[in-house]
C-alpha cells in the first residue's frame, strides 16, 4: 500500500514536471505552433533563385519524379511547359534565359500534376489557380515592392446596392496622410477582369504599392482608389460571403448576370457610397474610372451611360459590348459614346497588347480611332505581350499619372 502511494506520487510528480516544462516551452516561444514541423520544412533546396545576370533558377526535390516542368508567365505562349533536367541528387532544376523587370507567376508540374514549389511562401489566386510568385528588379517591379515611403491604408468596406438587392463589399485605397488632411481627394474607381473580384487589383496588380510609390516619387496626385467587385451576383470575393466555402472561385461567364448590364447601371450608388463617407471632390473633373478586360468593357459602358460622371476613362486590355445586345447598359451603345464625346472627357485611355489571345489589340485600336473622330482626347497604347497582368500593371504606371492633373 505505502509503495503504490510512492509510486503514485512519483509518477504524478513527473507529470507535473513534464507539465511544467511545456508551459514554460510555451512561455519562451519553443513549443510547437500548428503546421510547423517536418512536412512544412520539407523544402531541401533553395527555389527561386534570381541571379546577378536576371537569369531564375528553379529547383525542385523530386527523386521519384519521372518527369518535371516548369509553366511560368514568362514564355513566348504563356502555360508552355519548360522541362526541368534531374540531377544524381534527385534535384530537378532549370535556369532561364535573362528577364526583364517584373513580377512573374509559375508552377511546377511532376508526372502530369501541376503544383506550386513547395520551397517558394510566396503565391497569389488568380481566378481558381494558386501561383507562386517572384520579382525581376528594375523599373517595373521596383514599383511593385515595398519601399521606405509613406504608406497609404486599405479598408475593406460594404454598401448596399438597391438595385442589385444586396450588400456588397469594395476595396478603398486611402493615400498616405488621408486621415489628417484637411483636403478632399480626387477618386479612381478600378474595375477588375472575368474570374476576378474586389481582391484582385490588390493581390495581382500590387495597387496599393504602385501608389504609394508613385505618390511618393511626385509622379502621381494623392488620389483614393476604389475597387469594387464586379460579379453582380456575389457580394464579395469567394470566401468571405454568406455562401461561405460553398462559393468557389469561377469565371465570371459561368455566373448569373454577367450580360444584363445591372452591374453598370447600378454603379452611381458605387459613387455615391463613397462621396458620402470620404473626403472626395464630388465632380466629374476628379472622377476616373478605369478597368482591365471585362472591367475594362465595365468602363465603358458606366461611363458612356453616365457621361456627366468620369472626365478619365481607362480600358485596359478591354472586351467590347455587342451592339445587337437589347440589355439597356448597352443599348444604342455607339449614340451613347458620342454623347459622351460632346459632353467631353480629359482624357480616354485605351491600351492593348500585340499578342492578346482574344484578338482584340485590333478592335481597341479601331475603338481609340473612332472615339479619337468623336472630338474626344484620347490616347492609344499598343505593347508587347497578351492579356496577361504584366501589362496591366504597366498599364496602370501609366495612366494613374496622367490623372487630375
């Protein structure tokens, strides 16, 4: 009896120590964090390396791999597979040719399974497909980063739309010094593309940090920029409305209401949001509205309806509204833009790329041409590359500083 309580009590006193010593690995940050340990530290190889030349090495661990590739943004015809060669270590790697300055989006694919690199933490979604990420410095990309400037803030904010039925969440960009300034700031409203949401100028076109930077070097007004969402049957980015996981990421084609135009009509209660709970110039001289391909065709229609409202106008990469269409945002789509052109603009941006897979660098050209015949200042940017961010982004560098001067 005497015995088992010595027992008892030493194994309850080993308890207590090992108890102990948790808390106190707990206490000085030892202790083990969720997702820490083997599998999240399994990365043996460095990946990517960006070397002195702008040449990227990729690497990959992969003993038991048959065959690994890398897709990346950067090719000739973007999603062409570039394989990888194995070494005796069981490392797969390859080197590209030298890169401009950019951000550029890759993935690996092993035996058919496309994957991110499991050495790289940093990624971005594009529509459904998850990314990793990396950067070229230089003249674009050096935009793209964080620099030691002052800092705007971003709000994640919702507003009801009576005409949609529903309260939907937008993205304000505020400019650094927004929260003691005395004065009123011009608005650009910055729409996205198909498959995207109120998220994606942030996370793919780095809006926040474009701005900052520009605002900072003087080459662009302190401006607020508004991101709404433009899926007129979701409330939000997948995720975070009241469908929860049960919404996944989708091009905007395979939703509700994609043609009706409801979205574009109900943009002025967009506007009229944030002339309420900003400190905005509430004038059609320090409104732009701008957006890249089905944001882009969105910015059209908005502001050919409603001419009285944006004196900027941006299409990025745009899609163009049927005529035929008998939905009332685009209909009589041509009288409406000449109305628009009477009624003036400061300026009517329209940029593409040579080598859109959508074959539209014609159309936009011919677009800025008859807009141009319409009296109204506009400017035609051809570039390299397709429908693809790295322009958008660029395109972006250069329209924001020609804003509300």
């Amino acid at each position: 009896m005497i015995v088992t309580c010595i027992f008892l009590s030493f194994t309850n006193m080993k308890q207590t120590i090992a108890h102990i010593l948790l808390l106190l690995l707990s206490w000085t940050g030892l202790a083990a964090q969720q997702n820490v340990g083997p599998a999240a530290s399994a990365a043996t190889v460095t990946s990517p390396v960006v070397n002195e030349n702008n040449t990227v090495t990729f690497r990959l661990a992969a003993p038991k791999a048959k065959s690994v590739a890398v897709i990346g943004d950067w090719t000739e015809k973007a999603g062409a597979d570039i394989p990888m060669k194995k070494g005796k270590d069981g490392v797969w790697t390859l080197t590209t040719a030298p890169l401009s300055s950019e951000m550029y989006t890759y993935r690996f694919v092993v035996d058919g399974v496309t994957v991110i690199d499991p050495a790289n933490p940093f990624t971005r979604r594009d529509v459904n497909s998850v990314f990793s990420i990396f950067y070229i410095n230089g003249p674009q990309a050096d935009y793209y980063q964080v620099h030691d400037v002052p800092h705007g803030n971003v709000e994640q904010v919702w507003y009801h739309s009576d005409r949609l039925n529903m309260s939907r969440r937008i993205q304000v960009y505020l400019p650094a010094g927004y929260d003691k300034a005395r004065t009123n700031y011009p608005v650009l409203y910055l729409l996205h593309g198909s498959g995207g949401d109120e998220n994606a100028w942030m996370e793919l076109g780095h809006v926040s940090r474009i701005m900052d930077n520009l605002i900072a070097q003087g080459k662009a007004e302190p401006m607020i920029v508004v991101m709404p969402n433009g899926n007129s049957s979701k409330q939000a980015a997948p995720g975070e409305t009241s469908e929860n996981l049960s919404y996944r990421p989708a091009m905007t084609n395979r939703l509700p209401g994609i043609k009706d135009g409801e979205y574009e009509l109900s943009f002025p209660e967009i506007v009229a949001f944030i002339d309420q709970h900003y400190k905005t110039v509430a004038d059609k001289k320090h409104r732009a509205i701008a957006g890249l391909s089905m944001g882009g065709k969105h910015s059209l229609t908005i502001s050919a309806n409603f001419p009285d409202m944006f004196d900027y106008i941006g299409l990025f990469s745009a899609g163009f509204p049927k005529k035929e269409s008998q939905y009332e945002a685009v209909r009589d789509i041509d009288a409406k833009l000449k109305v628009q052109a009477e009624k003036g603009y400061r300026l009517y941006w329209v940029g593409c790329g040579v080598d859109d897979q959508f074959d539209i660098h014609d159309p936009a050209r011919a677009f800025a041409e008859k807009m141009q015949a319409m009296g109204g200042n506009t400017e035609f940017h051809s570039s390299s590359k397709g429908h693809v961010w790295s322009n958008w982004r660029q395109y972006l560098l250069d329209f924001a500083p020609k804003l509300f001067k």
